[in-house]
C-alpha cells in the first residue's frame, strides 16, 4: 500500500486514527474513516476529483461532496492515476495484471495489462506481446492486439502495424486502415484517413 502513503497538507487524521481530508478553508470534504487516503494523481487536479482511500486493506474511490460518498466499492488491491485526463490502472482479485478505469470508477479494460508507460499524452499498454494506447487528450482507449506501435513525433500520425501490415487508426471510428487502402481509395478519401487518424500529441 505504499503507493498512496503521502503527506499532504489536506490531509488529516481525526482521534479515532482515521483519516480523512480536508480542504484549505478547514472544511471536512471527505470524512475521517479510512485507513490511509491520497490524491488520485496530485493537486494540479479538479476539485471533484475522487481520492483513492484504503479500508480494511482494500483500495477504493471516495468523493471529497463532504460526505464522501463511495464511488467504488473496496475491492482494489492497487489503483494509480496514469495522468490528470481521468483514467486509472487498478488490480483487483489477486491480479497482476493491471485493469483500466474512468475516474468515475467505470471499469473499461478488465486486469489483463502487463506493463504501460506514457510518452507526451499517449499510455502504450501491453498485454503479452499485443500492444494498446490509451490517448488521454483525447480519451480514446485503443485495444491491445497490434503487433506494434510507432512514435515518430509529436506533430506524426502513429504508425499501428497488425498481423504484420502498417496503417493508421482513425479517430473517428477507431478502425485500421493498412497503408495498403491508399492503392484502392480515392486520394481525397485516403486522405481524410490520414488527417484524422491518431496522433502522437493533441491540442
């Protein structure tokens, strides 16, 4: 559990050894009855953000509405917050593999991610030799079954190859589209794929 045992200033721990979390004017937005607590991701947050909170030596979402109201239920042995975009790795049942949530507490991917790493605001996930994004400008989850996935820069469309053939996925439907389409589309149609196909960064 030593992934959220943090010391913020909001942070506070009532008589009972309880803790909880208060804002800077001294009001109780999450009550004193956890275990442990901690932001999600840090400060540079929404307000209404959820925190992660520890009960019984499980992990789960409280709502810092004054009454902490429990978006989760107890369940998770880890969540962490991959960026401020609102999405969360989680473990639960014993699992080491890691899962996908919103920051509402929806699971979206079940725990079948081996490993995960950010460049720029692209999560490449990993599931055995398969590989996925999560782009958290855009909050488009890409499932994990490409061969491979190529960064070339930030202003570059990524370059997904399956089952050995290289194309894009467009944003708009999440589809691939090999490079080998250019040879029977139009060259206007083509290019729409490319225009709106994932990118490295966005604005």
């Amino acid at each position: 559990m030593s992934e959220i045992k943090k010391n913020f200033t909001e942070v506070f721990v009532a008589e009972n050894g309880k803790k909880g979390v208060k804002n800077f004017e001294g009001s109780i937005i999450v009550p004193a009855n956890y275990d442990e607590i901690a932001y999600t991701y840090g400060r540079r947050v929404p307000k209404d953000y959820p925190y992660v909170a520890i009960h019984d030596g499980k992990m789960g979402l409280v709502v810092p509405d004054g009454k902490g109201t429990e978006l989760t239920a107890f369940v998770y042995d880890y969540i962490g917050m991959t960026s401020p975009n609102g999405w969360l790795f989680y473990k639960k049942d014993g699992s080491k593999q890691f899962g996908i949530m919103t920051i509402d507490g929806k699971e979206v991917m079940p725990c079948k991610l081996d490993s995960y790493f950010a460049e720029i605001q692209n999560i490449f996930i990993d599931s055995g030799d398969r590989h996925g994004l999560l782009q958290a400008g855009i909050g488009m989850l890409v499932e994990p079954i490409y061969d491979d996935i190529e960064f070339v820069d930030p202003e570059s469309s990524l370059i997904f190859t399956l089952n050995g053939e290289k194309g894009y996925v467009r944003v708009t439907d999440g589809k691939f589209y090999p490079l080998s389409l250019s040879e029977t589309m139009s060259e206007d149609e083509w290019d729409y794929v490319v225009d709106e196909s994932l990118r490295a960064q966005y604005e």
